[in-house]
C-alpha cells in the first residue's frame, strides 16, 4: 500500500525556521518526482518545491531562496526546509509523488502556521 505521511508543521513565529518531513512507502521512490505544495484557506494548491528522481529541483519565484527542497533514497523520505517564514506561507502542505503515466500519489498534508 503506498502511503506518503508529512510531518514538521506546526506554530511557528515570523522569521523562524522549520523543516516538513514526507516519507513515502512504495518501492517506486527511487524513480519518482516528489514535490511539496501548499493551500491556504481560499486558495488553491500552489507548488512549493520539487525535485526530480536525478537531484534537480525547481522552485517559484515566491519562496526562491527560503525553500530547500533534498531528498533521501536511502529512508525514502522528501524534505523541506523553510527559512524566514512569513505569514503568507500558512497553509496545509502537501507532499506529493510524480510518476510516469500520469500516476501520483499525495499525503494527507501537514499544517504550518506563521503568526506572532
């Protein structure tokens, strides 16, 4: 059974640091590309980060440079490591794996909250 289970969120103050956990269980991680997404209330699903089975990742321009998104084979397990939060950036996160044929799988997201 695949499963994908985030982890990390919480309170967090403005300019404080977290990282979010996603492992995934399924022996396709290895090839899959994984992804963190967000939604806040009103909003839709927006990508936050990515990376690609080689290591490449991908970013918008609206967390470039706080976002890190790594990935470890080994514990088959996605991370995102946020830095300076804002208050924008409160939102379910979503992990999500990209297969080939369309096939993807998502977690059941992790709340993070930014607010003094």
């Amino acid at each position: 059974q695949v499963q994908l289970v985030e982890s990390g969120g919480g309170l967090v103050q403005p300019g404080d640091s977290l990282r979010l956990s996603c492992k995934v269980s399924g022996s396709f991680f290895k090839t899959a590309t994984m992804g963190w997404y967000r939604q806040a209330p009103g909003k839709q699903r927006e990508l936050v980060a990515s990376i690609t089975n080689g290591g490449s990742t991908n970013y918008p321009e609206s967390v470039k440079g706080r976002a890190t998104i790594s990935r470890d084979n080994a514990k088959t397990t996605v991370y995102l490591r946020m830095n300076d939060l804002k208050p924008e950036d409160t939102a379910v996160y979503y992990c999500r794996a990209q297969l080939g044929g369309g096939l993807e799988y998502w977690g059941q997201g992790t709340q993070v909250t930014v607010s003094s």
